[in-house]
C-alpha cells in the first residue's frame, strides 16, 4: 500500500473514532453541573433528551450500573433535582413536588 493511501485511511478512521467518542451525556458528573435556577435548555444541553417527561418533571434513567435522576422545573427554571442508585426509592417523591 503507498504511503498516501495508508495516510488516507489513517485520517478517515480517525475522524470516525473522533466522531464516535461523544460519551454518554447522563453521568453523575454531568449532573452535578446543574443548578437550581437553570433553563431547560440548559439541562437538555447537559444530560441531553430525558427518558420520560411528567408534566414539569424530567426523568433520566442508566441500568448498568443503575442510577436515576428526576429533574424539577418550576416557571421554567430548575427548581428541585433529585440523584439515587436505589431501584426502589421512588423519584421524586409522590405526588411530584409542588410550588
């Protein structure tokens, strides 16, 4: 094989390993970058698209290794967020938190 064509796919395989290490956005560190007071676009940005939406609340869920996150937004804004590694523990808590 010439040297320009190893070159050639020495670059088109690094921009598929580049293109495909985006990680995963839902991660207990990404979490703990939220505050309270945050847009939705902002956490949307941070955890990207939550696994189920209750009304105000958004859910995100990982199976391996099991965690989960609810986050509450009031006017708006990030008002209550909620982390636990327990299956069993509901989130948030019922009824969903209220103003």
């Amino acid at each position: 094989m010439s040297r320009a064509r190893i070159l050639m796919v020495a670059v088109l395989l690094s921009g598929f390993a580049i293109g495909g290490c985006t990680g995963q956005k839902f991660t207990r560190q990404q979490y703990d970058t939220l505050y309270v007071g945050q847009p939705p676009g902002g956490v949307y940005e941070s955890l990207g698209e939550p696994q189920e939406t209750r009304g105000d609340v958004w859910m995100y869920v990982n199976d391996r290794p099991f965690y989960r996150a609810a986050i509450v937004f009031e006017d708006d804004r990030l008002a209550k967020k909620f982390w636990t590694t327990d299956r069993n523990k509901p989130l948030p808590p019922e009824p969903c938190p209220t103003r």
